[in-house]
C-alpha cells in the first residue's frame, strides 16, 4: 500500500469512499461538485497557488499497487481552520450555584457556542474500504498524516485538533442534534450535516443559539451520548489518543462528537520519527525491522511500510520500499514506528 495525495484522476474512486462513509463524515461528504474542489483545493495547496496562505488543505489517497491503483482510503489535513469562516464548537464548561438561605449548593454543565479552536490545525477526512482494515493499513492511513506535518512543519500551527464523530444511527438520527439543533435549524440530521459539508456553515452563525444550554436540561438519551464517540470511530479515536491525544472539553455542535486536541511537537509519530539517508536496496529478511517511511518531498508525498537494515551510515531498504516511495539509494527517508 502506497500513500500520495490526491489527483483529478481519483474523483470517482474517492466520491465511492465517500458514499461508503455514510452519515456523519462531514469532511467526505458524498457530493461529487464538493470532493471534486477538495481535490483541486489540495492540489492548489500542494503546488502553493492556494487562494490564502495558511488556508491550505491537503488531500492525500491511500492506493493499492498491487491492484492497478485502487483507491482503498482517503485522510487529509488542513493547514488552520476557522480563518474564512467561524469554526464553532460547544464548550463543556462547570457551574456551581449556592444559596444560604435554603443551604443547597449545585453544579452544572452548561454548553456554550465558541471558536476557540480557531488556528488549530485539523486531521480529518480518514475513511478505509473495510477490505482493508488488516496488516496494521488502518494505522498507517492515520498516522501518515503525522509524517508530513513532521516533514513540512511550517505549513501547520502547534496545536492539532480531530473531530469524531457523534453517536447516531444508520438513518441520521442523532439524539443530540435532535435534542439541540434541530429545533433551530428545522431540518433532519443528515440533511443538516450535508449542508454544513457542502455548503459552508453560515446557517449555523444564523440560527444557532449564542446562550448556554443547560445539559441537565435535555433528555436523557441527548445527555448520555455528549462527548461519546460514534462506534464505527472507535477504533480512530483509539489510535488518536496512543499518539498523545486527548479530550479537550469541546464537542461538535450537531452531534455531540469529542473534539480531541493535541500539542503538535508532542504528538508521538512526530517525536519519534527521524530522517535517515537511503544507502543500499537488498532483500530484507522476514524478522527484519517493521517500520513506517516516507521521503522528503512536497508534492510528490508518499508513505508506505516496510523493513529496514539499519547501520550508522544510514538504512538499508528493500527495492519494493524504494518504490513506493519514489527514492534512489542516497535520498533522504522519514521512518517512524508502526
């Protein structure tokens, strides 16, 4: 399996992920028109025509060489959100309240709009064909993305943010949204989400209430599932969350989804990630050491596992590695554990 970013050519394999995603995935929604600009979005990123600098977004395809290309995963990153539109958020915050009087102290959780997340840079986009969540794939989709902030650090702010998605079902209903939101927006969940994706999010800077909500005050079914992470997302927040991420105290504001934060030099693929010169190909015995790689360049990014010789003159990779990775004895890799 190879890691690239995306090109024109992958619309209709990742509008086929997209639309495998399901509900929910905002960041992949199934609009051909939407994954068509994300694509040419990444694309302008990547050659540094991008309309606004720090707005860049990159757009990255996991593919199968072994199966003429096939588009098997998508993630992304964007460079800093919130910059040309707000990027809202509820904000768990505790209130205590006390009267003397009647010798009662309480305390509260109350959920209120912000954009204090503003500037974070966001992982996203991270969808795999269920085919292929085997042989560790799934980790290195994820942490690929960790790769190339290491690489190209300046392109991304020091604090990294991922949203996951909330709890709802396979027919749009979330407990939250309808508890919260949907009395304001008058639409369905999944109708709601669509929008957002598709559409901007200027419908929600429109009718979303700017006053606390009491969490007390909401049903219990709305209550329950605040900060809790879809089922189908398990396994991403898991991985997340090994590489230093955590709870932030903010969750989405349709679905009540956890938004997980991290410090970006903190994050573990990046700490312990380290570039190493290429300085022989050969055959690598099966107990050999397993590893993650990419190579140094911008545009033509790519990512993939295999076994490494190491020496204190530099690496040695396996031809099919080199491959991958578009690289020549000589050049420069980034490895990482996987």
């Amino acid at each position: 399996m190879r890691l690239r970013p995306a090109k024109i050519s992958d619309h209709a394999a990742v509008l086929a992920l997209a639309k495998e995603a399901g509900f929910g995935m905002t960041s992949l929604p199934p609009d051909e028109a939407v994954l068509a600009e994300k694509i040419d979005n990444s694309i302008a990123s990547f050659d540094g025509s991008a309309r606004m600098k720090g707005k860049e977004a990159f757009f990255f395809v996991l593919e199968d060489p072994e199966k003429d290309g096939y588009i098997a995963g998508t993630c992304g990153i964007k460079a800093h959100v919130g910059l040309t539109q707000p990027f809202y958020s509820y904000k768990l915050t505790t209130i205590t309240q006390a009267s003397q009087q009647l010798s009662v102290f309480s305390k509260h959780t109350i959920l209120q709009v912000t954009n204090d997340l503003t500037g974070y840079s966001e992982v996203g986009s991270l969808f795999l064909s269920p085919a292929y969540r085997r042989d560790r794939i799934g980790k290195m989709l994820s942490l690929s993305r960790f790769m190339f902030m290491a690489a190209f650090a300046e392109y991304f702010s020091d604090l990294v943010l991922a949203e996951m998605r909330g709890v709802h079902d396979a027919e749009g209903n979330a407990p939250f949204y309808n508890a919260v939101a949907r009395t304001f927006f008058q639409m369905p969940f999944a109708k709601a989400d669509y929008v957002n994706a598709t559409q901007g999010n200027q419908f929600i800077n429109d009718l979303m209430p700017k006053y606390p909500i009491y969490l007390e005050l909401l049903p219990k079914s709305a209550q329950k599932v605040v900060g809790q992470v879809n089922p189908a997302s398990e396994p991403a927040q898991f991985m997340l969350e090994r590489q230093g991420f955590k709870p932030s105290g903010y969750v989405d504001i349709f679905d009540g989804g956890p938004t997980l934060t991290a410090e970006r030099a903190q994050i573990r693929t990046i700490r312990e990630s380290a570039c190493v010169r290429v300085i022989a190909t050969a055959s690598m015995a099966e107990d050999a050491e397993k590893i993650m790689a990419s190579n140094e360049k911008f545009a033509g990014f790519h990512v993939a596992m295999g076994r490494i010789a190491r020496s204190p003159e530099g690496v040695t990779i396996s031809p099919r590695l080199a491959e991958r990775l578009n690289i020549s004895v000589g050049d420069m890799i980034r490895i990482a554990p996987i």
